[in-house]
C-alpha cells in the first residue's frame, strides 16, 4: 500500500484555526490571534499507516483493557536497531504514558525527598518542574557558549555539581532541547565516565533521537556495559511520528534490580496498561513508517536551512545556529538589548507570535526565544516576517 502523507507542502495549517489549540490559548489566558509555534508537536497529518491501523482499530470497536503482543515489540526493536545501533531485549522495555511521567516515575523510584537531582540548564522545563514538585532539590550544571554560540558542556563544573551536592541522580537531554545540541560520543563517554566514579544514576531522555541534521545520535547506554547499567534511557514515538496526544513511550532498563525498583513505584501510582489506540498507532508507526519519517526530516532540515539564514540575515538583533538536533529552534535576542519581559511583549504585542521564551527553560535562557519548525514552510515564512517587522519597527 503506497504512503498517501506525504506531500508536507500540501499539509493545512492548523495553528490558529484548530479547536484544541484555540482553545488552549484561551486556557493559558493567551491572545487567540497569535501564530502558534511553542508547542512541541508537528503540524503535519501523521502517517496514513497509522491512520489506518487506528481504523481498525475503531471499527473492531472494542476498547478494553490492552497489552502489547510481540509484533509490538518487534516493531520497536527493529526501528531502535537500524535506526539508532541500539539491540534491545524484551525484557528491558518499560512502557509508560509518556517521557515526563517516566522521568518524575524516576526520581521518585530512585531518590528520596531533599536529594539532589541534576540538569543541564537551559532545558525542556519539565525537567525542573517534576524535580521541585516532588520535593528534590534542583541543581544545574549550566551549559555554556563558546566563540561561535555553540553550546558546550563545562565538564569541571558539572563533576563539581555532583560532588558539592551529592547528586543522586543526573537528567540527561539526548539530543538537547531547547539548545539543539546533538551530543557527540566523547562528550558522553566524559559525562559517562563522571557518573560512574560518583555513583550518579543517568536517566536519559532521548525522545528527539529521530531528528539529527549534524553529526550522529549516540545512544547514552550504549557506550558500555557499565553504563548501561546505570541508565534509563527514554523514547517515544510521540515526536518523531507526531503522536502525543495517544500517551505511549518505551523505556529500556537493563539493570534488573533498577527496573523492578521502577516497575514498583509505577505501579504504585495506580498505572497498568496502555492507550490501546496509542499501542496501534505506535507498533503501525514503526513497522510502516519509515517512508513519512525520513519525507518528514527531509522537509525540517529545509525549514531549518530557511529559518536560519533568514533569521540571521533579515532580524537585526537576533541570532541562531544551525540546528544539529530536534525542530525546535533557540533564537538568541540578547543583541536587541531587552528586558526578559520586554523581550516577551515584542514577541506577543507587536509581532503577534506564541513562542516559548527562554526564562521557562531555567535563568541561561534569558534573552532566547523557541520556536517550532515543525509546520508548513508558508506557515515558518509568516511567523518570521512578522518577527522581522516587529524588529524593524522596535528599532525605527
């Protein structure tokens, strides 16, 4: 059966006329008017595969209580191999509904209140938000720019962090967001090499594995055994594939006693099986979605290739890379000599864009904005003419 999604060009924009996302800018008290580019989803039809495995699903019309079968599991084990190097076994998949579950369902199995759990600001906020919310203390190894913008890890510091505070446990991003950095594989085998001397178990959210434009994903357990076995290691096909909405992620954890101690506390939050539509639109995902994936990065990677050049050649005062990693695009606005708040409302008020401003992703992200570039090019062009002209017109 041939794909019939995807022509990405042909794709409606949805931002700003669909219900649920009308209805969330009314929610967050957000004017309805805005271009809409902060949520991390695509505005994309996902596979027509998947359309009709859940079909099928609807029309076989029962809806109970569902566990995966071993073409499932396949399916899985096949995409994390040939696409990622990385051999799995059945008996180390944890599934949860979702990345943040999994990664708050860790620190509670694997730290105790008052403890230290470490991150790498600026990141994806959650990882803040489930640290203070379960009562563990947040500590940042900050991320830091060298000559070029590009973000690097301050090794001494973050080895320092861990000492310091004792950190119990570090939350790593694989590839990076907001910074879309893709970690290379000495930069890992130096944090691996860390965490192992000081006992720091690793959770490793690698949910934007699929979308790598420079250099190569490295799986963060796979380095070596040993760290293997201190690391749960995170995914999803929810951003590759563009099925958030249906709550299905695949953990792997190769140590025994790590994931039965995980096991326990997710059961002890009350949580058993699966969204069974989010089972079938997964296992369809990777068994027949290779095709729409590889169209769909291919038409990223030139909205990554338009956005930067436009940015910085047509926005006095603002500033990206390249992405190597994710299609979430980290403006730097520093140069337009802002305020965080004043930042905030040229970006709201005058350019009439809902982006994600960087103060969420911890105090480095002053100054920055995120952007999505997961939409349509005609859709991408509209919001950065607009951010554009706010610009000019701020500076006149």
């Amino acid at each position: 059966m041939p794909e019939r999604n995807l022509d990405f060009d042909a794709l409606v924009d949805r931002y700003g006329t669909d219900s649920l996302k009308f209805d969330s800018a009314l929610q967050r008290g957000m004017p309805t008017d805005l271009l809409s580019y902060w949520v991390a989803d695509m505005d994309f039809q996902v596979s027509s595969y998947i359309q009709d495995a859940l079909a099928r699903v609807v029309d076989h019309g029962v809806f109970g209580y569902t566990e995966p079968d071993d073409r499932y599991f396949s399916a899985v084990q096949n995409w994390m191999l040939t696409r990622h190097n990385f051999a799995v076994t059945s008996d180390q998949l944890v599934k949860t509904p979702g990345v943040v579950f999994a990664l708050a369902q860790a620190i509670r199995a694997f730290t105790q209140v008052g403890d230290a759990v470490l991150i790498q600001q600026p990141v994806y906020y959650p990882f803040s938000e489930v640290i203070v919310s379960n009562g563990r203390r947040l500590v940042s190894s900050d991320l830091v720019q060298d000559a070029t913008g590009r973000y690097q890890i301050d090794f001494d510091d973050f080895e320092r962090k861990i000492v310091d505070h004792n950190v119990k446990l570090f939350l790593l991003c694989n590839p990076h967001n907001p910074v879309a950095r893709v970690w290379s594989r000495d930069e890992l085998t130096r944090l691996a090499a860390i965490c192992l001397e000081h006992n720091v178990l690793v959770v490793s959210d690698e949910i934007h594995h699929d979308f790598v434009f420079q250099g190569e994903h490295t799986v963060f357990e796979t380095l070596s055994p040993e760290v293997a076995d201190i690391t749960i290691t995170c995914t999803a096909p929810s951003k590759t594939f563009n099925l958030a909405g249906l709550q299905v992620s695949n953990l792997f954890i190769t140590n025994e006693k790590l994931r039965a101690r995980y096991r326990a506390e997710m059961y002890a939050c009350g949580y058993s099986q699966l969204n069974t539509l989010g089972l079938a639109a997964a296992r369809a995902a990777y068994e027949h979605g290779a095709e729409w994936c590889d169209a769909m990065l291919r038409y990223i990677a030139e909205n990554i290739k338009f956005a930067t050049e436009f940015v910085n050649s047509e926005i006095p005062g603002i500033s990206t890379r390249a992405n190597e990693g994710t299609y979430l695009m980290w403006l730097d606005c520093r140069a337009l000599g802002l305020s965080v708040d004043e930042l905030d409302d040229l970006i709201v008020k005058d350019a009439k864009l809902w982006l994600d401003s960087g103060r969420i992703f911890g105090a480095p992200g002053a100054g920055f904005q995120r952007v999505n570039l997961a939409c349509s090019r005609r859709y991408l062009e509209k919001g950065l003419v607009q951010l554009r002209d706010a610009v000019l017109a701020r500076r006149s």
